[in-house]
C-alpha cells in the first residue's frame, strides 16, 4: 500500500497509513512524513511493531534526542527512552506514573524546549478487552492563536512568560498517594525557571502558536501578577476549546508523535493501579523560542 494520510480533525492531526517503521523508509516518503507533521502538527501510525532500536533511530531522523532529567525513569540499555507507566517492580516505579496529567508542552521548562515527542504505546489499560483508559488529548496552540481576535493579538505580541519545572514537579509530589521524590540538587541544577515570548514563532513553518500552558507557565513578566493570572487563564480556556482538540484513544502498538513548538496534551487519568499502563517516549532537542 502506497502512503496515505488522513486528518485526524478540520484543525490537529493526521493518521499515516501505509508506513511500517521497522522496514526502511525512503528518503522521499520520510520527507513527505516530515512536510505533513510540519503543517499537521501530530502523527499517528497504527499497528507498528518496533524495537527500542529502531524507535530511537525513527526519532533521529528529526533531530538529535534529549536524555530527561529524571534518570531512573529511563532505559538502561537506552536511554534515549523514557518510560512511563505505572507498573512497579519492587514497590517502585519503572517510570513516571502520572506524566503529562496537565496540560502542556514538553520541555517549554528549558532554554531550548524540544522539537517533538514520540510516544509508543506498549500496554493500555483495559476493561474486557474492549473498553480503554488513559486516552491522552492535543491541542492545536497555532490555529488557537489564528483564532484571536485582533486585539488580543496586540496585547500578548511582546509579551514573556516564565516556565518552571520545580514548581510543577513539587505539585505533583505532594499530591496525594504520589510516588515522585525530593529532586536532587544536581537535578535542581538542569532545570532552572526560564522565560520565552508568550507568542512563538515555528522555526519551520513561520506560523504563530500561543506558548504558555498550565502545567510549567507561572507568570506573565512584569505583569501584576492577579493580571497575569487573569490573562492565563483566559488564553489555556481558548486554547483547550474542542475546536483545537483532538482525543486520542489508545491501541497497543500506537506511535504518536507531536510538535512542541505548535501543540499542548494532556493525559487523561481515569483508571487506577489495577490497570496497568506502559510507553516509551523519546524526544528530539529543538532550538531557543523566538
């Protein structure tokens, strides 16, 4: 079968059909794959059946990959893979059992936030091998920003944000029956607060997104803070309207993949620790916010 795409949403998303990513890929179909996640902003490939090898060596094609901070959430053997899953192995953890319960972008915490995550789905959580859990949601933050009215647009233009990831990882550790540890000081280090332009502009594509989200945004800069708030929380309610959104229902052997730079998710919690979820992520570096 020759390689097709179908739009997941009018606005997010497409499903790649035709593509097996444990055979080789010509160059001239990986950069079809590439012009479509550019303008679509996230990928879905079904049925694929790949070796931790070879999810590394998909996600190289789009850059160089990030190695998390968190490192005993990551493969030995590769640790270019993040685990996240909620099974335990000596009443510990194998990986990071409440990621992403917020909506947000990866590594938005960072200098030079990621240009993209690529996640593959090895257990869902199941009822009756019908009924699944743990769906995970996108956002579309380009076309959410195309949205604005022209006023809005004005107001946020030379805006700047501050984006922390101690002060989201200290929420979640004292949430209830959380597992998540003090941060070392060496991690501490790696991930001071940084500040991007609230408005970003796509390195590839030129179009605008809305870059503050709610799980590592705290501030607006020189703003009142109450203001700040105010103007937060008005730009997640528009961004996270259905119109923006797709909601992805899992299948083991699912590999999904989303641009940091124009996208947020957000994993939905509905079950608990007697339905076992397990994934690999990797994610490719990106370049400074601009």
């Amino acid at each position: 079968m020759s390689m097709q795409f179908i739009n997941l949403t009018e606005n997010i998303g497409s499903e790649v059909i035709g593509v097996n990513l444990a055979e080789p890929i010509s160059k001239d179909d990986m950069n079809k794959i590439e012009q479509q996640f550019n303008n679509r902003a996230v990928l879905l490939f079904r049925n694929q059946d790949i070796s931790e090898e070879q999810h590394i060596q998909f996600s190289r094609y789009f850059g160089e990959l990030e190695i998390h901070v968190l490192k005993q959430y990551l493969l030995p053997e590769n640790p270019e893979i993040l685990r996240i899953s909620n099974i335990q192995e000596n009443k510990k953890n194998i990986g990071i059992s409440d990621a992403g319960q917020y909506w947000h972008t990866d590594l938005s915490y960072t200098k030079t936030p990621s240009r993209c995550s690529i996640l593959k789905a090895k257990v869902i959580p199941e009822r009756d091998g019908d009924t699944t859990y743990g769906d995970t949601c996108f956002i579309n933050t380009a076309s959410a920003y195309e949205a604005l009215d022209a006023d809005m647009k004005q107001r946020i233009k030379s805006l700047k944000a501050v984006h922390s990831y101690t002060d989201r990882y200290e929420k979640m550790r004292l949430a209830a029956n959380s597992q998540r540890q003090p941060l070392t000081e060496d991690q501490l280090k790696k991930v001071p607060e940084v500040i991007h332009p609230v408005v970003r502009t796509h390195p590839i594509t030129g179009r605008k997104s809305i870059y503050v989200n709610e799980g590592f945004t705290t501030s607006i800069v020189d703003m009142d803070p109450e203001e700040g708030k105010k103007l937060l929380q008005d730009l997640y309610a528009h961004c996270t309207s259905d119109v923006f959104k797709y909601r992805h229902k899992w299948r083991v052997g699912d590999i999904m993949m989303w641009d940091n730079c124009s996208t947020q998710h957000l994993a939905i919690s509905d079950y608990g620790p007697d339905k076992l979820r397990f994934m690999h992520r990797t994610t490719v570096m990106g370049s400074e916010v601009f």
